[in-house]
C-alpha cells in the first residue's frame, strides 16, 4: 500500500494577536514542508465575528496587518462567523513556500471569541536538495529587513 504522508499541526489561540512558533524543524535542512490548508473556527460553535490570520516563516514576519509583500508572511486566513447565512471562510496560501525550520502564526479576532480560536494547518513533507535547502533557508529568513 503507497500513501502521502501528512502532518497536521493543531492548537487553540486564546488571547488576540498571541503568536504561536510552530516548529517543524527535525534536524535536517532537506526535508521541510510545504502548507496544503489551513482551517481556523471558534472554540464555541455559538461565537459571532471575525477572525483573521498571517503564517509567516519568521516571528518577525508575523504580523497584522497580512503584508502580501513582506517575504517572510506565507499564509493569510479570513473567516467570518455569524449565525445567518454570508459566514465565509478564505484562505490564501503562497505556493511558493517550503518551511525547513518554524512557522509562526498570529491572529486577530475580537472579545466575542473570549474562549479562542482553533486552528489545524495541513503539511505534506518534501526532500530538497542541498542548492533547494540552501535557497529555501534564505527566503525564511526573508529579505525585506533593510
């Protein structure tokens, strides 16, 4: 029998604007992962309001507001939750990216999500190259820090 492995990382944010480093770093600079999903909700299914999200491949990259040309962001998350119908979840997802040693996620939601928010992030594994490693390594560190 032939599979892809996946990895999900899951957890719950409880306060607004907390950042959470996520490390998927194992030790060796050819395998990293590349995000496939990202699901955000509330910790009570009867929350009301607006949650939004920036995954980033550096703590200081992670930042609100989502900056699409700040190299280092690689991921950004809306999703709106109201108890009539026009409740939308999006997610925007770099397909570019490979993550080799930490991804950090920051989110932003209101009072009314005073339980938390849950979030699960899909990786798939990939084997790189020592060139691919190398490139890779740069661009997490990004190259906007002039």
């Amino acid at each position: 029998m032939s599979y892809t492995t996946i990895r999900t990382l899951r957890g719950l944010l409880t306060t607004t604007g907390q950042r959470k480093t996520l490390v998927v770093d194992d030790g060796r600079l050819n395998h990293g992962h590349r995000i496939t999903s990202i699901r955000m909700w509330p910790a009570r299914a009867s929350q009301v309001g607006d949650i939004s999200a920036t995954l980033a491949t550096d703590g200081i990259a992670a930042t609100i507001p989502m900056d699409a040309s700040n190299n280092g962001q690689i991921g950004w998350v809306y999703a709106a939750f109201a108890t009539s119908p026009g409740s939308g979840f999006e997610f925007i997802l770099d397909p570019n990216h490979i993550v080799v040693t930490e991804l950090v996620i920051v989110a932003n939601f209101g009072a009314a999500f005073a339980d938390g928010v849950n979030y699960m992030i899909t990786l798939e594994p990939i084997m790189l190259t020592d060139s691919e490693s190398a490139v890779v390594q740069i661009k997490a560190r990004q190259q906007n820090l002039v």
